[in-house]
C-alpha cells in the first residue's frame, strides 16, 4: 500500500498544473497534508511490521525523514511538469502531515 501512495503522489505531480481545477480556498495544503499524513500511517505501519523492536520515538522520526524526503523529490519532480513548480513550504507541509500520520499509529 505504501508503494500505491507513493505512485499515486507521483502521478498526480505529473499532472500539469493547468488540469488542476480549483475546488476549494487553499486545496494545495489540505491535498498535500493529507496525502502525507496517509503515506505516513501506511509506512509506519509497514515500518513497524518490518522491524518489531523499534520504538515509538525511532518509528516516528524515521517516518517524518522520509515524508519530508519523499516530499522535497515530489516538488523536484514537479520542476519538471508543465505549469507546476516547487514550493519549499509544500515539503513543510509534508513533512508536517507525514509526523501527524507517524503519531496515529499506535
């Protein structure tokens, strides 16, 4: 599931940016909050299946490094795409969502 997030984020990257219809006030930080806050519960989860013995502290900063990672590649591969660019607060954004997503999982 985690791999699905991932390549969903990267398709919609690949959108270019006039095909984005505007359907509500600040849709750009709700869409990126939650879609990271998403990727984070799903690779925490995977994380922690993965390696039982880690903790919480170490599940949750290994998670944010790689929402905040995943994040600065989406907005690089977005430098690419035809009426998008990069936003250093959309990887703020991210990574926000991706340490609020690493907290839900218990």
């Amino acid at each position: 599931m985690v791999f699905v997030c991932m390549g969903f984020i990267f398709y919609m990257g690949s959108v270019p940016g006039s095909n984005v219809p505007p359907l509500f006030p600040y849709q750009d930080i709700v869409y990126h909050f939650m879609i990271y806050l998403i990727l984070a519960v799903l690779f925490s989860r995977a994380l922690k299946n993965t390696y039982p013995k880690l903790k919480k502290r170490e599940l949750v900063i290994i998670t944010a490094i790689f929402a905040v990672l995943y994040g600065a590649s989406d907005e690089l591969h977005q430098l690419f795409t035809p009426g998008r660019s990069a936003a250093f607060s959309d990887v703020l954004i991210d990574g926000l969502g991706g340490f609020i997503g690493s907290l839900l999982l218990r």
